[in-house]
C-alpha cells in the first residue's frame, strides 16, 4: 500500500525558506528541479491560517522554535484531495516520502495518520525484526 490520497501531506506545506528565498533558488539554478515549480505553485500562509487547516502539522512546527514558513498548493484540490498537477509534479512531491531512501528510519510526520506509506513502513520494521534486525 502508498499513498491513499487522503490529502494530509499537501494541505499545508512547511519550509525553511521564504518566498524570496526560493526565488533565489530559481534564479541561481535550480539543481533538484522543484523549486520553479514551489516558486509558481506553493503561496505563503500565516501560521494563523496552517493552524485553521492542519492545527497538529502546524503546531508541532510552531513548536519545534524554528522560524518555519507556511504554505498551501495551488494544485491540492481539498475537496477530492487529488494533486491536479500529478503528471507534472515536481520531484519534491512525487518522491515523497522515502525519496529513493530505505523507509526504515525515515520520518514521516505523525499528523500523517492514515498515510499509506506509514503501513509500508510500519511492515518492513516488523519484517526486519522477525528477521533479527535491530531497527
Ligand atoms: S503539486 Fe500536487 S503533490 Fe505537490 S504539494 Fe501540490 S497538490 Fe501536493
Ligand atoms: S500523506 Fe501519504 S497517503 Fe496521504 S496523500 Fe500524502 S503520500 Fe498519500
């Protein structure tokens, strides 16, 4: 099982950088290839308005005392939870979560309850422990 569309990774989006700061990106060159999308797709919210739509994702970044940045997709359709940029989705999204990286110990964040690839996850610890793995 992957993803179930149930639309929790695209709600609200955090990064470290600032709107004028992924511009930079854009101009200077962009090597991993998302940020000309993030830069025309992704808008800045307030913490107010990530609160509103994802309080627990929100929170545990307000938390965290990292000066984080806010933003909502223009391409999530919250009413179906469907990317309507699937087929041209920059890498930063289509190679969520794992992004070619062993799931085993990689985070994904706990406000994702019902995401797919936590079940993944969740299988290959227990397949590895059975197997005499430490994880
Ligand atoms: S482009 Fe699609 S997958 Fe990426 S954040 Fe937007 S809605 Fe989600
Ligand atoms: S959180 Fe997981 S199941 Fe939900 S949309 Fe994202 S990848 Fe798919």
């Amino acid at each position: 099982m992957s993803c179930n569309q149930c639309g929790d990774c695209c709600r609200v989006i955090v990064l470290s950088r600032t709107p004028e700061q992924l511009a930079e990106v854009v101009v200077a060159g962009d090597t991993v290839g998302s940020a000309a999308f993030i830069a025309q797709h992704w808008h800045p919210v307030s913490s107010e308005e990530a609160l509103a739509i994802f309080p627990e994702y929100a929170q545990s970044y307000l938390d965290s005392g990292h000066p984080w940045h806010f933003y909502t997709c223009d391409q999530f359709d919250p009413g179906t939870n469907r990317c309507l940029a699937h087929e041209t989705r920059p890498p930063v999204c289509s190679d969520f979560p794992w992004y070619g990286g062993d799931p085993v110990g990689r985070y994904l964040h706990p406000a994702y309850r019902t995401c797919g690839y936590r079940a993944e996850q969740d299988a290959l610890i227990a397949l590895r422990r059975k197997d005499g793995e430490e994880v």
